[in-house]
C-alpha cells in the first residue's frame, strides 16, 4: 500500500534502474465519484518474476494488504 501516486512512480523507477521487470498498472474509464471520473489512473505497481531478495529494496517501505 502507498501513500500515493508519487511513492508508486518512485518505486516503479527503482525496478528499472535495479534491472528489475516491472510495469505500472493504470485503470481507466472507471466512474466512481468523487474518486474516480473515468480519467487514467495508476493503481498498482507489479515487479517480478524476481526473488524477495531482488525486490525488497524497493518494496521494504510499502505495506502489504
């Protein structure tokens, strides 16, 4: 869990420049008000294949749901 867009945007450039594959994961067209009004927005950051060891640098600071 993040505290926002910008801890995931971090992270996600921790993953590439540590060589690790990774992709940010945007949902769009979702309606929901007042959060939500269908414009893209990044939700998640999913890393791996990789072991925890490879990770944890970047992960350490996230808390797990």
């Amino acid at each position: 869990q993040a505290k926002n867009e910008a801890a995931l945007r971090r992270a996600y450039q921790e993953c590439l420049e540590a060589g690790l594959p990774c992709s940010l994961i945007i949902d769009e067209n979702h309606i929901l008000p007042p959060h939500f009004d269908g414009s893209p927005i990044v939700t998640a950051l999913g890393i791996g294949p990789v072991s925890r060891a490879d990770a944890r640098p970047v992960v350490k600071r996230f808390k797990c749901v």
